[in-house]
C-alpha cells in the first residue's frame, strides 16, 4: 500500500475540512477466508473490488474480483482452497481520516481512482472516500457560502439614520 502526499494549502475552507468528516463505512473482507467467499461477498456486495483487513482491522491492501479470476482460475488453482490473502494487492493508495479532503481528492486524481480506503494513523481501517462524495462536499460547500459569504465580502452600510429614543 503506498500513501501519495499532497502539497495543497489547508487555506480555504474546502482544503481545510479532513476526510473524516465525509467518509463512508468501509466493508472489508478478512484475510483468511477463501478466494470462493471472497467473490460471493463481492458478489453480494455488487462491488468489483474490497479492502482486506487483518483480524485487528488493519488495511492489508485490496483485491478485485478481475484479478482473483484471473490468477487464481487462469491458473488451475481451487477457489474454495485458496487463501485471499495470497491474491492481495498492497501498491494501491489510500489515505488518513485526517488529512484534508482537497489532498485526498488530488491524490485519487493523480492515481486515477475513484474510491480509496480511509485509515487512522495507525493503518486501521475506518471507511472509504469517493469522488462522488467529494463533488457533494463540494456542492454543499458552495451552497453554503453562499448562503454565509466570508466576512471580507460583506458591505456593512447603512442609508437609513437610526434615532434613539428613550
């Protein structure tokens, strides 16, 4: 597994929100089950590819079902014997919970991805980011300064005398 850092400033407010605050739950599968209950959980699932998690919950990397097929059926192997944990793929990126959305979303862009994994410091799993959530944290970011502008923005005037009266 590799980690892509980015250069962005924590500047605006975008750049400054972490990505724990958009995450989705992750659904991973355990590293000691077979190649066989590995696909029929992504099969399950509708989803072509799941992070692997050890039993402490630590991201060990990713397996699709493309290349499970293709290594462990191309090669003659039994799927119902064979350990998923043979078929992991550890070069793929994912980032930290804490690190800001604007350098997740640069580094899945950079890597050409649209969903990582999310980990704490210490490499535990806890959710994935997509760029379909990006773009709605974006959106609702928008709309909501808009409806707050910053403060530089604002004219403070006033045409109308206000009277004090006792």
């Amino acid at each position: 597994m590799e980690q892509m850092k980015s250069n962005l400033s924590r500047g605006a407010s975008f750049e400054a929100r972490t990505v724990k605050d958009i995450i989705e739950p992750a659904k991973s599968i355990f590293n000691k089950v077979s190649v066989k209950a590995a696909l029929e959980e992504m099969q399950a699932r509708a989803t072509n590819s799941s992070p692997v998690i050890d039993q402490r919950g630590e991201l060990l990397g990713t397996v699709s079902k493309n290349q499970m097929n293709r290594k462990v059926g191309g090669f003659g192997h039994d799927p119902t014997t064979e350990p998923v944990e043979a078929q992991i793929e550890k070069d793929n990126p994912y980032c930290f919970e804490d690190q800001a959305v604007a350098e997740a979303e640069q580094m899945m862009l950079s890597a050409k991805v649209g969903e990582v994994p999310v980990v704490t410091r210490e490499k535990l799993l806890v959710g994935t980011i997509n760029m379909a959530a990006i773009a709605q944290e974006k959106k609702r970011r928008k709309r909501l300064e808009r409806l707050n502008p910053a403060p530089e923005s604002l004219t403070i005037g006033c045409s109308i005398p206000l009277l004090y009266h006792q």
